[in-house]
C-alpha cells in the first residue's frame, strides 16, 4: 500500500452552515419535493384518465397515418 494513513487518520473538517445558508438548502428541500409532488399527482391523474378512456373503449385518434417511408415518388 503506497500511502500509510488510513480511513480513521484522517480528521474531517466540518463548515457550519450560515442561518441564510441553512434556510436556503430547506427552502430548496421543499421546492424539490413540492415538484417531486406535482409531476407524481399529474401522472396519477393521467394514468386515472387513459384507464378510463380503456374502460369506454375510445380508440386513439389517429390524424394521419404516419409512415417512415410514404409511398409515391421519393422527393429529391
């Protein structure tokens, strides 16, 4: 082993955090965890609504039907 220190050598340094500092990484908690909330609640209420759109069986709506290769001539 090249170097003789080990883990329990080592001293950690801990930095206090600042009131503001503290107050800014609980503020940015809830915000993450406010969003975190409404993306879960939007795909519970999107999940609810197609299962209900299976149960009425209504068929997807097609405008157009999509083709890698449409036929015809290729245009150049």
């Amino acid at each position: 082993m090249p170097d003789d220190k080990t883990d329990l050598d080592l001293q950690l340094e801990k930095d206090r955090l600042t009131k503001t500092d503290f107050l800014l990484q609980v503020i940015r908690g809830v915000a993450v965890t406010l969003g975190l909330t409404l993306l879960w609640s939007m795909e519970a209420v999107r999940d609810r609504f197609f299962r209900l759109l299976d149960r009425w069986h209504v068929p997807s709506i097609r405008w157009r039907k999509a083709s890698a290769f449409p036929p015809g001539p290729t245009r150049r």
